[in-house]
C-alpha cells in the first residue's frame, strides 16, 4: 500500500512540474530602419546638398506560442510586468 501511495505522488509531483512549463521561444523584430537620400539632381536646385527621409521602428514584430504578455520579460507574478512598447519614428536630414 505504501508503494502504490508512493508512486502516485512521484507521478503527480511530475505531472505538476510539466504543466507550469510553457514554450517561452520567440521571434522578435526588434529595430528596423528605413531611408531614402533624394537624388543630389532634385536637391541641388534649392541649394541643399543632401536630404534624407527615413522610418525607424523598435518592437515591431513578435512571433510567439507564449500566451502572456511578452516572453522576454521574466517575473514571478507579485509585480505587473508590461510588454515592450512598439515605437515608430520617422525623420528628415537636410544638409546645406
């Protein structure tokens, strides 16, 4: 009787350990920037020598199976933890 008891807390204390471990993997864009120098042709014109226009991005993609908010991110539950802001940036450098 002591065996069987035995065994069936072994299996549930395994059971229990497998359950709370969840796939955390990810896939993260995480910077991104874009731009584009206008031709010297179009900007020589106004006196300009150089013009650039350009996007930048942070966080702007996460690939995941993990159902919290970002799997990044640790924590033990007591403190909220927030997921990382998606940040858009977009510019113009003139160069006279």
């Amino acid at each position: 009787m002591q065996m069987i008891l035995l065994k069936c807390i072994e299996t549930w204390s395994v059971f229990n350990i497998v359950r709370s471990v969840k796939d955390a993997s990810f896939f993260r864009l995480k910077n991104l920037t874009l731009g584009y120098t206008l031709p010297r042709v179009w900007t020589e014109k106004a006196n300009i020598s150089k013009v650039r226009i350009y996007f930048s991005g942070d966080n702007l993609l996460t690939l995941t199976p993990y159902k919290g908010l970002d799997p990044e991110r640790n924590g033990d539950g007591r403190d909220a933890i927030y997921p990382q802001n998606r940040i858009y940036s977009f510019g113009l450098n003139v160069e006279f």
